[in-house]
C-alpha cells in the first residue's frame, strides 16, 4: 500500500512540477501585469497550495472516511482513473504550451492561437477534464468519502469552461469551428 500511496504522491508532484515549469518557460521575456499582484490572484492561490498541501497529507495517513472496509477494488478504479486524469491533464498541459493562461488571471494571450491536436482532437477541455478524474480518482484510491467534494467540483467547473470559452471565441480565430466538431468534456459524447 506505500507504494502505491507512493505512486499517488508522485503524479501529485509531476502535475505541479509540469505546471511551474511550463508557467516560467512560457513567462520568460513575457511583461508582467500588475494583476498577479491582485489580493484576489494571491489568495486563490493560497487556497489551491493549501488544498495541495492537505491532499499530499491526506495520502499518507489512514483512510479518512473511509467507504469500504475492503477496498481494494476501489482502490483499483479510483487508480486508474486518477492515471487516466494525470496523464490527460500533463498532456493538455504541454500541448496547450503558451496558450495556456492561469486560471486566476483568466484572460487570453495575445498571441495564443487554436491548438487543436493532440489531446486537443478530442476535448476542448483536457486540462478541466484530467485534474477532475484525477481528484476523482485520488479520492477513490484512498476510499475517502472526499470523492464527494471532488464530484461538488464538477458543476464550478463546467461553469468556469463555458465562461472560458466565450471568451476564446471573441478573441481567438478558428475557434468557433473548432469548438464545433470537438466536445467539451467526454470525446464523441459531450
């Protein structure tokens, strides 16, 4: 089971590292604004370093609520589910590269373009899609009644997507055919 507590910890890890070291690549050279100084930018992401911090303490101690009394299907499931949205957020990550925005600043780069390969065939929202299969999952995996906090993200975030994309569909050429023959969410489905 340390292993694979391990092996958890571990995907929490590269997804962060993926992220800082992509926001300063893509930062590079780039002007500043005076938004990320914002008390609203700082405190949404003092929230998400402690929800992180809490999520990595979560990992190693016993189950907190636990679901089952043997879970280790669950534990199976909730696995790989928690893969499936880690190697679906990274991918949307790198793939999206510097047309990617912070989520607390919200607005487009000047010059981000469609990216519509990759993962991006398939979902116009790979990022969204794989951070919650992986909260999902992790919550699975640890059989943790706190898959239930992590569905209650599901509605914001779908919200948070919509909002992104009428956005992008001002703003960037192409999208609106883009977004018409790739779903948001579930490939071929939604």
């Amino acid at each position: 089971m340390i292993f694979f507590r391990l092996y958890l910890f571990a995907g929490l890890v590269l997804h962060k590292a993926v992220w800082i070291v992509m926001k300063r690549r893509d930062q590079t050279g780039a002007a500043t604004t005076g938004k990320s100084h914002s008390l609203h930018i700082r405190l949404a992401r003092l929230v998400k370093l402690v929800i992180l911090l809490l999520i990595a303490v979560q990992i190693f101690l016993v189950d907190v609520l636990p679901i089952l009394d043997e879970p280790l299907a669950l534990r199976i499931v909730g696995g790989m589910l928690y893969t499936l949205g880690l190697v679906t957020a990274v991918l949307g990550r790198v793939q999206l590269g510097s047309s990617w925005s912070d989520i607390e600043i919200g607005n487009v780069a000047v010059d981000s373009q469609v990216i519509s390969g990759g993962v991006y065939r398939y979902l116009r929202h790979p990022i969204y899609v794989g951070d919650l299969l992986l909260l999902l999952g992790l919550e699975l995996s640890l059989n943790s009644w706190l898959v239930g906090v992590a569905a209650a993200m599901v509605p914001p975030v779908v919200v948070r997507a919509i909002q992104e994309e009428q956005s992008l569909r001002k703003v960037l050429t192409g999208y609106e055919d883009y977004a018409r023959r790739t779903k948001r969410f579930i490939p071929f489905i939604v």
